[in-house]
C-alpha cells in the first residue's frame, strides 16, 4: 500500500544524500522519512474519515450501546479480529486509536483494537506459516486476539477515562458540539467539509510534533540497536527469560513482518520458542515510539498501566507457549 512511500525514502536516502545502504544512519533516516510518511497520511484519512462519520452517525448512541448493553465481551473480541484485519504497526495504529476514541468507543474497546493490530495480520500470519508451521501459527493467532480482547477488558474495568489528557477531552467535547450542530442545521456534505477539515487541521497540529518524536526514536533503534543485543539474556535454563525478553523488547521498534525472521534465528540458536514469541510480541506491540505518540492522548499513568497490563498478558503468553511447544 505504502510502496510509493518506501521508493520515496529511498530515493531521499541513496540518491539526493548518497549515503550507504546498510549504514547505521542510512537505515534510521530510510525509516524515519518512510514512516513520518505513512503515518501522516493514515492520521489525515482517518481523522478526516472518523469526522465525516461523526457528522452523520450518532456516536452517543453507539457509546451508550457499547458502555450499557451486556455484549459478554463481544465488543473487545470484535475489537480485537478488526485488528487482525488492519495491517499497521503499533504507531500506525494510533491514528485509528485517535479516531476511535473521538468517536466515543469506550477505551477498553480500542485498546483491544490498538493490542491487536500489530501483533496480528495477514503478513505475520503467512510467515508464520512457512516459518513454524501451522500448528504454531494457530496458537499465535488465537493467543494475540485473546490478548487483546483480555487486556481490553481488564483496561475497561480499571476505568480510565479520566486519565485522558485534557487534550482529547477537548476534542470530544468539540466533537459532540460539532455533531449537535450538524444535527439541527442539517448541513449538506459540502457544507460540513470546511467544519471537519478545522478539526483535522487541529488534531494534526497537537499530534504531529508526538508523531516525528517517536518515529526519530524508533528510527535511532532501527538503525543502531545491534538484531542479536539481548540474545544472551533469553537462554531457556534462564527461568526469567521470558520477562527479561518482554521488557528489553520495549526499546526496540519494528513490525511482525521485520521481527519474525529474528525470531527465527533466536530460535534457531536453542531459544524457547515462547520465549522468542514473547520478545516478538513486545518489540511489536510496545515501543517507546508508540509510548511518545501516546503522550498527547494519555497521561503517563495511563501509559504505565495500559504497558503493565499488556506486558503481563505476554509474559503469561510466553510461559504458555513454553509449555504447549
């Protein structure tokens, strides 16, 4: 989808800087150009998608549905395979995060979906495939669907709502007020644009400074953090590898489809296989990166606890995995 993006950073890169491929500082600005790009376009068309939608769908009722109505579950379980279906890695899918939470989703709900996204897709799932196998592969699947759905859960009933930045709630607030006026003006489409563009142009402002923070970082850990730095930590008589492995994944940043073919090597040298899924699953699931993006909709202590229920629910995924392969 985002090749054009791919070819622009590279011609950036090897052509206008002439620096060398396979460089430290070539690969982490290759990386940064190419995903500032990304994911500035995901932010425009979802933010701009989410306030069309806004415009004409009422959000209220959907929330109250959402927060209201016992769904036994279902809504983070949905949550949770509609990220399956969304191939981004874990800062792509903060625009959607952003869209979701204007929209009024109950916060719960989209951290199953923002769990989710990164860890499973259709590209890890045919690597996985012809790298483990199918048994494998299933356990893999199920295993980050159910991650997300129970650490969206456990969030929701932690009730976080509040911890919000004062950012986002002003932006909720401008929404519903937005959404009101739709209702009673009764504005065409053409009318409404220049309104939800404004919005757009708003949210941009706010997030992008977050955005090209934590795309450098995650940039400088491309480029210079060695593939093969913690292999020495995850040995399987090391009871404690598969927490180690999680937590020194969070530094890291890269998505399933650049992470599995580590994974295969970590496991080829003697490695746990859950082990290696663990830190598979922290390197595309948290990342400092995501943490930087996050910071303009979430307080820290919202951050360390979305980060400390999710590491957790890993950490008892890789144990599993040790157990069951």
């Amino acid at each position: 989808m985002f090749d054009w993006a791919q070819a622009i950073a590279d011609w950036l890169v090897y052509d206008i800087f002439h620096l060398d491929k396979g460089g430290h500082l070539a690969e982490a600005l290759n990386f940064f150009i190419y995903d500032v790009t990304k994911i500035s376009i995901l932010l425009v068309a979802v933010i701009f998608f989410m306030g069309v939608v806004n415009s004409y769908f009422p959000i209220d009722r959907v929330k109250n549905f959402l927060s209201r109505n016992k769904l036994y579950g279902l809504e983070y379980l949905m949550a949770s395979l509609f990220g399956v279906v969304t191939p981004f890695c874990s800062c792509s899918s903060v625009p959607l995060f952003i869209g979701f939470v204007k929209g009024g989703i109950p916060l719960g709900v989209t951290f199953a979906f923002l769990i989710t996204s990164p860890l499973v897709n259709e590209v890890a799932i045919g690597l996985f495939v012809g790298l483990f196998g199918i048994k494998t592969t299933i356990i893999y699947v199920v295993s980050g669907v159910m991650l997300g759905t129970i650490s969206g859960i456990i969030l929701q009933k932690l009730r976080l709502e509040n911890l919000l930045t004062p950012w986002v709630k002003e932006i909720l607030a401008n929404s519903q007020r937005e959404q009101d006026k739709f209702k009673n003006e009764q504005l065409t489409l053409r009318q409404r644009l220049p309104i939800i563009w404004t919005e757009v142009t708003t949210i941009l402002k706010g997030v992008m400074p977050y955005v090209i923070i934590g795309i450098a970082i995650g940039g400088l850990m491309h480029g210079y953090v060695p593939e093969g730095f913690f292999e020495q930590y995850m040995d399987k008589d090391n009871l404690f590898a598969v927490p180690i492995a999680t937590i020194f994944a969070i530094p890291m940043y890269s998505n399933a489809a650049g992470i599995l073919p580590v994974v295969q090597v970590l496991v080829a040298k003697g490695i746990p296989l859950g082990t290696a899924i663990a830190f598979m699953m922290g390197v595309v699931g948290l990342s400092l990166p995501e943490a930087m993006l996050l910071k303009k909709i979430m307080t820290f202590k919202l951050i360390a606890t979305f980060f400390g229920v999710v590491t957790l629910c890993i950490i008892i995924s890789g144990y599993l995995f040790n157990m069951l392969l």
